[in-house]
C-alpha cells in the first residue's frame, strides 16, 4: 500500500510444527525459506524477492541498489499487509478495478522512456522477473489496501481551521518567501492544506493501528532473515 503511501509498513518465533510444511530439498535442490509467519499464514523468501522486485519497478530502482536496511523494511511491510490483509476480509469499501490498476501500471511506465513501446515494456518487465498480469495484480492489491486505511481512518480525522491557519502561517508562506513566489492567500489554498493535514494525520493513525493489529497477534520469524541478495533460495 503501499500504500503507500508507503505504505505503507514491522515481527517473530517460528510457530511449532510449521517446519512440517516445508518439503525437504532432494539433492542439489534448494527450496523456499519461511521468513515470517503472521497469525499462522507464512511468508516465504520468494514472497521477500517478489516484493523487492514490485517496489524496485515501481520506484525506477534496481533490486541490488537496496540496502539491508530497506531489504528489511519491505519485509516489515509484507508483514504489515498481512495484518492489513485480515482486516480487508471483513471490512466494506469499494475494491479497485482493474482498469485503476493499469492506470498506475500505465502511470510507471513513464518512468521508463523504453516502455514507450509493449516490447520495450515486456523487456523491462523480463528484467525486473515479473509478469504484467502479475504486475497489474500487485497494484490493484496495494490500492485495495489503501482505501482500506482511507476507510478505516479518514472519517475520524477532523481538521480545524485553527489547524489550517497555523500551516498557513508557519510552514506555507516561510516556504513561498524562501521560494520567491508571490504570496497566495489562504482562501486559495485552504482546501489543499486540509487535505495534506488530513493525510500526515492519517498516516500517523496508520501506525498507531498497525501497532495495535501486531501486540494483538502472532507475528514471528524463525531467524534474523536472510538478505534476498544473499544467496536468494527458489524452489
């Protein structure tokens, strides 16, 4: 989510038996590693290499500029998803279509001047190890999440006008003197203050939430993971 906003979005003992569910690797072959389980649901090495490879994409990176500490920071958010995710089952907000995931996919594209053609596109793809129906999955997962948090939190949010004021006053127009930009009055920018305040706030419960959802449940790691870069197990 994302989100997200980064989302979005941070874990963990392995639970007993869970090992079971791994199958043991025949000679020479290597299998998927659990590196996290949240409320019993896994989360394998390839789910950490996928998700390394969305956010690669969509941020015009390549997977091997990541440090440790983002490499751990996506699995913090893989692990807040799913969190995220066993609320979306019961919550009621508008899904995504598909034709708002494509808009975001098509949105990326852009960042790329080769994507201009499929072909220069379906490389691009190739290159990162994913699909554009896998792709397009993704996104529409990650706008699902976002409007979850929306729903969930925006209605609680109330911004005064006091609120908005003192943004005016103490951040907006110090930054459009620094700037050289003629001063705008507060009428013309009041709606778009509003709306950044309501979402530095949104934000702020969003993490007050996702701490609330991990002290409620079973989130564990079998072991500090392992760097997907180091020596990235499939199956």
């Amino acid at each position: 989510m994302r989100i997200c906003r980064d989302i979005i979005v941070a874990s963990v003992l392995l639970l007993s038996g869970i090992g079971a569910l791994v199958p043991t690797a025949a000679a020479g072959e290597v299998i998927d590693r659990i590196v996290a389980t949240v409320n019993g649901e896994i989360i394998l090495q390839s789910d950490w290499n996928d998700a390394l490879r969305y956010e690669a994409l969509l941020s015009a990176r390549s997977v091997t500029d990541f440090t440790d500490e983002e490499r751990r920071a996506v699995l913090d958010r893989l692990i807040d998803q799913e969190l995220l995710g066993e609320q979306m089952r019961s919550a009621l907000f508008k899904h995504a279509s598909e034709e708002e995931a494509a808009a975001q996919v098509a949105q990326t594209r852009t960042l790329y001047p080769e994507a201009a053609t499929d072909d220069g596109w379906k490389a691009i793809l190739a290159r990162f190890g994913l699909t554009e129906n896998a792709l397009l999955t993704h996104v529409q997962q990650q706008l699902d999440l976002m409007r979850l948090v929306d729903s969930h939190l925006r209605p609680a949010v109330q911004i005064d006008s006091k609120s908005i004021e003192a943004y005016y006053r103490e951040k907006f127009v110090p930054q459009l003197k620094q700037s050289g930009a003629d001063e705008v009055p507060l009428a013309e920018v009041s709606a778009k203050i509003r709306e950044l305040l309501t979402e530095e706030k949104v934000s702020e419960l969003m993490v007050s939430w996702l701490h609330s959802l991990r002290s409620e449940s079973k989130v564990s790691m079998p072991e500090a993971p392992q760097s997907p870069g180091d020596g990235v197990q499939t199956r």
